[in-house]
C-alpha cells in the first residue's frame, strides 16, 4: 500500500512539474512576443526596412583647379573600367559537381580582357583584386589554385598626416605589391576574382564588382560589344583626375588614392560609405579634400528577396558638384622657375633643388618648384610600382623640398641677427666692428694658452682677405662672417653681443621653430636652437662658439625654403609675418565665390621702421653695389635686393666616420639665395636653394636672376597690367 501511494504520489508530482513547465514555457513565449512586437517593434521593424531599402551614393563632380589666370590646371576626364555583377554569374549546377560553371564564366571574362596574353592587363587586375583582399586573403587564394607569385621585394609607406580634425593621412602603413613580370596564370586570376565575387555577394549580389581599370574609350568600347556573350559584364564610365602640365605641379597639386585601410574609420565617422572611394593624398588634392570632393547624391531603392531593384523610393537627393580651387600660383611663372631652378641644377650635378616664390604684400604663393618632381598622372588610375619606384629613389622626388627639408640657411640667416642687433640696441647703423682676420675665443679651461683657443673665419679669408672697418650695412652687403659672428656672441671683455636668449628670440619672431601655416601637407618645423635645448639633446651648456654659428645660420639651426621665404617677405614688407597661400579663393560649379581668402597676419615685428630699413639697405648694397656678393642678380630696369648664402652641411659617411669632405678638407656647401624686388614697393620675394650646389652667389643667385627678369619682363602686373582672378 505504501509503494503505491509513494508511485501514485510521484507520478501526480511529475505531472504538476510538466504541467508548471508547460505554463513556464508559454509565459515567456508570451513575454517575449509582446518584447519584440510592441517594446522592440520599432527596432526591428528599422533592421527589416535596412535589408529591403538599399542607400545608393551617386559621387559629385569632383571640383576643377586654376592657375591665378583662370588656366585649368587640373580637370576630369572620363575613364572606364569592367565590372562583374554576382547575381549574373552562373550558379553551380548540382548536377555536375566536376563542372565549375561559375570558374568557366570568369575565366572567359578574362579572355576577353586579354588578360591571359598582356601581362599590364594581369598586373592591373591582380593589383585590383590585391587591395580588396588583403595580403592575407590574396596569397591564400592564390595558393589554394597551385599557383606561385612573388612580390616586390621593399615595401612603400604612405605617410599622411593628420591635422586639426581634417580627414588625412595617419601614420605610415606598409604596401605590397605583386611582382609581375610576366603575366600571372589564368587560375590565379580565376580564383582571385571568384574569391572577390563570393565576398562582394555576401553584401549586395547586384552591385557590381569592378575588376580592371584604367580601359581607354575604343577599348571600353570593344568589351562592351564583345560582352553579349556574358551578361555579367559591366563596362562603368568613372571620372579620374587629369594634371594638365604633368610634373609641374607635382608637389603642389598631389594626387588621389583609395583610402588607406588604416584611415578607413576616420573616413566612416566624416560620413564616406564608399571605402572604395579615391580621395585626395598629397597636395591640394589632400588638404581641400572635403571641399573638392562636393556632396553626393542619395536616392533609395526597393529590393526583393533576390537583390533586385524593384523600384526607387522617396525623393532623389541630386549630387552637389565640389568647389573649384583657384590659386595665387601664375602657371607662367612656374614654368620660368622650374626651367631656371632645372638647367642649374643639371650644370652643378645637384640632386635636388627649391625655388619658391611669394607676393610680400599679402602671403600669396606666387609659384612653387620642387625638383626631382613626378607626374602626377601616373597615379590617376591606380596607385601600384610606379609609386614604389619614386619612393625607393635616392633623391626622393615624392617629397616637396619647399616644405618638407630642413637645412641650415646660412648666410641668408644674417638679416634675422642684424634686425635682431638693431631692434635690442646692441647695435646702430654706424656701429663699427673691424675684421682683421680670424677671431680665437680663449678655451674656458685655459684661457691662457691660445694654443687651446677656438678659431672662427670669415668665408673671405680663404682668398686671403679682410674686410676691415665695418658697419651692418656694408657686413650684409660682403656677407661677412666676423661683424656677425661678434654681433651674435660679444667678445670677451671687448663687446657684448645678442647672447643665445636673443638670437632665439628673434629667430622665433621671424617664423622660425613653427610651420608657415601654408595649406599644404607635410610642413616640417625649423630647429631653433637654445640654452635649454642643447642641454637636454646634447647635456652640454651653450657656448660663445654657439652664439657665433648660430648668428652666421650654422651651427643647429635648421630650417625650410619656405621660412626662409617668410623671412624675405617680412623685410621687404617692413616687418610683417603672413601665412602663405596656395589658394586665392573657392567658386562653386556656377561660378560664384564661396570662400575668399584674405591674407592672414600672424604677427607684426617689434622693430622701428627707420632699423628694418637698414636691413633692408644692406640687401639693396648686396645686390646693387660694387662689392656685393649678389651683383649677378641684378635685373636691368629693377632695383632687385637680396642676400646671398653658402651653407655648409655635414654629409656623414659612416665608412670613413666622418662627414664628407672634399680633397682639401672642405665640407660641401648648399647654396642659397633669397630675394625681393622691386626695392622700393615689393610685389615678390623669392628663395632659391640647391641642395649641395656649392656657392650661393654662383649657383643660387644666377637662377633667382633668371626668374626676376623673366617675371619683370613678361608676367609682372607692370608690364601685363594686375593679374586676373578668374
């Protein structure tokens, strides 16, 4: 009786539980239809509409760029390149599982794109499918279909910048490339676009997958008769940018690339959905990117089940084309600097070169020469070996040596310590200070023995000459070495000169230790030098000798073309510091102004007009004079000031642990000249440097003349009347 009960009680407990279940179960089933169609019905009800509502961006116009004449500089041209669309290729057919029917429809895709027989075809196409692979992915499919590939041996760095909030160019990010020199075998092709297709269908199975580039018209053409055959295929016309004048405007205008993978999220959270989508990497083209580029067009399509488009919805959001750039830069002008600033360099064997032009009136860039230059066209379709050739050359032409080289400035530093001298009353026009020869600054530990003692030159006492009686006139005028050497450090017991605090001071006030502000990437910052900053780099202290090299702009000083230029430009203004400006001002398609840049102030210099004139006396005695060392610049009919500089530099050769010298023991020189004209209302300033070119007023002066008389002659608003603003 007992045993019955505990079963008949131990079935009716089994019996509550799964019923309890039961109710449990139905309870949270209830629960939880409630959840999703009343609490969480709007959330999905959005999750369903993105699945079935398609946004598709139609790109803008990109916009044009202009000379300060209205002359196009850079344009679009169309281009073409061929497309697979997924949800046109033949499925695999079950019934033939040996029979890759999807493989055999690509592969004649690439027959009729010649890809098995013209080995640029395969390179371009491969290069395609590599950048939407990865390294990764891209080996492994190749492998997987037997095939061999190598790739070239160094890899490039792209190395953008990124600055206050712009879309731009991170950190440097490594580039790989397929080596093909020969073409890659079909397979290989066939499984690197299967793979892309498979990827692309897990998205959109009707959008396009593009797999070659850059297909001229008659050729786009041909495939577009030739593809009846295979509904898959898509012949898509794309704008591509166009550099009218090739290399001329290299480093200024730059160039257009995908976006680098490492700077994908920065571009998402700007609002770029396209991560396939060519924005501007170097140049103008990077730093008004946002500007250029415009705002597309977004419309909304319905697709079914399948992908297909049934229909559009909402209204179409027409794309607004970008803004047109049009710049201070006079294309005549370049053209005279780059042929000036070339033929010198050719004769003297220099590796690369800087002539850059201002209007020191208001901060215009004038023109801008960097040399080595490249053709930017080269990188209108693809960026690939091309790129990694100019990064590998010695002379790096993909650098823009008006921003981004540091040098000492030399002699072209002196007017930076006279205004300096003036401006702090450690000097007057007339002061006199006597070059007899060389100055020996007494060794601190013994000071006695002037065995010991530190000798300092002037460059004219090689020729066995000396200057004499001078004053900071006529020291501008011979550019020489002990009026400003004393000037800069004193003399012990003798005379108290800038000392190191002063000469930074004024460095800093002329634009040097800070970028320019010009709008384009990659400015470098000069080395201003300092008590404090040789301490920490060096643990060293400051010494006279450092005062005096630094005053003759040796020594740790370092700076660009361009800060040199800003310099130049201050003189012969009186004593203002502007920020220099590529771009005059923005239009939009119709041709009205939507941005006018004025000139942009960033300090005025604490120095009396009656001190800044002397400075400026002194780089008219350079020129104008018969014993000044810029005489070769002078240009008939135009007073022209300027100042010579020879620069010596350490070329470090590690075999001999040293820096290079020539059979006499002489370190190289770069050569400098910097300049402005006319003397009485300047309308430009230029600085013209050649990276070891030797003598300044040889090398350096003789272009700067070139392009003087050339502007003077043919393109100053004097004799053509004001330059138009288109």
């Amino acid at each position: 009786m007992f045993e019955e009960r505990t079963v008949r009680d131990t079935a009716n407990l089994t019996m509550t539980l799964f019923r309890l279940g039961i109710v449990i179960v139905f309870v949270i089933m209830i629960v939880r239809m409630f959840q999703l169609q009343v609490l969480e019905s709007d959330r999905y009800r959005a999750l369903a509409n993105r699945n079935r509502l398609l946004r598709i961006e139609t790109p803008a116009p990109r916009g044009i760029i202009y000379d300060s004449n209205g002359t196009i500089l850079v344009r679009n041209r169309p281009s073409f390149e061929v497309a697979l669309v997924p949800e046109d290729l033949p499925f695999d057919d079950l019934d033939t599982p040996d029979i890759d029917e999807e493989a055999i429809e690509i592969e004649k895709v690439l027959r009729i794109l010649r890809a098995d027989s013209d080995p640029e075809v395969a390179l371009r196409m491969a290069t395609i499918l590599f950048n939407k692979l990865g390294y990764d992915d891209f080996i492994r499919t190749v492998q997987r279909a037997n095939v061999s590939i190598s790739f070239l041996s160094e890899p490039a760095f792209v190395t953008p910048v990124t600055e206050d909030g712009r879309l731009a160019m991170a950190e440097p990010r490594k580039v790989y490339l397929p080596d093909l020199d020969k073409p890659l075998p079909l397979e290989g092709l066939v499984a690197l676009v299967k793979r892309v297709v498979a990827i692309q269908s897990m998205g959109s199975a009707s959008d396009p997958v593009p797999i070659l580039d850059g297909v001229d018209r008659i050729r786009a053409f041909e495939i577009s008769e030739d593809s009846f055959r295979i509904p898959a295929v898509r012949v898509i016309q794309v704008p591509v940018r166009e550099y009218i004048y090739g290399d001329l405007l290299s480093h200024v205008l730059g160039f257009m690339g995908p976006i680098p993978a490492f700077a994908a999220e920065t571009y998402r959270e700007a609002g770029y959905t396209d991560l396939n989508e060519k924005v501007g990497l170097n140049g103008l083209e990077y730093t008004y990117q946002t500007e250029l580029r415009g705002t597309p067009g977004v419309r909304y399509s319905e697709r079914n089940i399948l992908g297909i488009d049934v229909r559009t919805i909402g209204p179409v959001v027409d794309p607004v084309p970008g803004w047109n750039l049009h710049l201070n830069i006079d294309l005549r002008l370049q053209q005279v600097m780059r042929d000036a600033l070339q033929e010198m360099m050719d004769e003297v064997d220099a590796p690369w070169g800087v002539t850059v032009a201002m209007n020191p009136q208001n901060g215009a860039v004038l023109g801008m020469v960097s040399l080595p230059s490249y053709d930017n066209n080269i990188f209108a379709e693809r960026i690939g070996e091309e790129y990694l050739k100019l990064e590998q050359d010695e002379r790096r032409p993909l650098i823009n040596y008006a921003i981004g080289g540091l040098y000492p400035p030399g002699s072209v530093f002196k007017m930076v310590t006279a205004a300096a001298g003036l401006a702090e009353g450690i000097i007057t026009p007339s002061t006199i200070i006597v070059d007899s020869g060389p100055i020996y600054l007494p060794n601190r530990y013994f000071p006695d023995d002037m065995s010991q003692a530190q000798e300092f030159v002037s460059w004219n006492h090689k020729n066995g000459v000396v200057h004499g009686r001078l004053n900071v006139v006529s020291a501008l005028a011979l550019s020489n070495d002990i009026f400003f050497y004393i000037l800069g450090g004193g003399f012990p017991d003798q005379f108290q000169g800038l000392g190191p605090q002063l000469l930074s001071k004024w460095t800093e006030l002329f634009g040097f230790g800070e970028t320019t502000g010009v709008d384009l990437p990659g400015e470098v910052t000069s080395v201003v030098p300092t008590d404090q900053w040789k301490r920490r780099l060096f643990a060293e202290p400051w010494t006279t000798g450092d005062s005096y090299n630094m005053a003759i702009g040796q020594g740790y000083v370092l700076a660009t073309p361009m800060q040199v230029l800003v310099e130049t430009a201050a003189i012969a203004n009186g004593g203002t510091i502007y920020v220099p400006k590529v771009v005059h001002h923005m239009t939009d398609a119709e041709g009205g102004v939507q941005k006018d840049f004025e000139p942009e102030i960033k300090r005025r210099l604490p120095i009396s007009p009656e001190d800044m004139e002397v400075v400026r006396r002194g780089m008219w005695e350079v020129v104008n004079s018969d014993y000044g060392t810029g005489r070769v610049a002078r240009v008939p009919g135009v007073e022209v000031a300027g100042k010579t500089g020879t620069a010596e530099f350490c070329e470090y050769i590690p075999e001999k642990r040293d820096c290079r010298r020539d059979e006499k023991g002489f370190l190289p020189f770069h050569a400098w000249f910097s300049a402005f004209a006319p003397y009485d209302n300047p309308e430009i300033a230029i600085v013209t440097f050649v990276y070891d070119g030797g003598e300044g007023s040889a090398v350096a002066a003789p272009v700067t003349q070139k392009i003087l008389e050339a502007y003077f002659t043919q393109i100053s608003p004097r004799t053509q009347g004001a330059i138009a603003q288109p």
